[in-house]
C-alpha cells in the first residue's frame, strides 16, 4: 500500500471498527504468508493454504480500498 493509504489508515482505525477489524486480518495474513514464505519447500496442503491465505488478504485489501474510497469522497 502506498504510504498516504497506510497515513489515512493509522487516522481512520480509531473511529472504524470494520477497518480495524480488516486490516488487523489483513496484517494477520501478512505475517502467515511471511512464515510460508520463508520455507524452502511446501508440502501440498501448506501450498493450498498458501494460496488461501493470498485470497483472503487480497479480498480484505479490496474492502480496505473501498472504505478509504468512500472516505475520501466524503473529503
């Protein structure tokens, strides 16, 4: 993300509980892929999970996005 995102982010979170709720899942994920990533090699199911995981961050970025959309409208 783009540091005037993650800037508007760290304002919002205080006062938006489903921003929080996703970009601590979002955070979450990050760290998961971090720990597989950091793995020589995968068995089948971490690989399967691998790509769940890359899934669920990239659908929580987009609720991410769309939030920071409609704040920004408001502006």
């Amino acid at each position: 993300m783009e540091e005037t995102d993650l800037q508007l982010i760290r304002k919002l979170i205080p006062k938006d509980k489903e921003l929080k709720t996703l970009w601590d899942e979002h955070l979450e994920y990050e760290e998961k892929l971090d720990q597989l990533n950091k793995r020589r090699y995968l068995s089948t199911e971490e690989e399967m999970r691998r790509k769940e995981i890359q899934k669920l961050k990239l659908q929580g970025k987009d609720k991410i996005e769309e939030i920071l959309r409609r704040y920004r409208a408001d502006l």
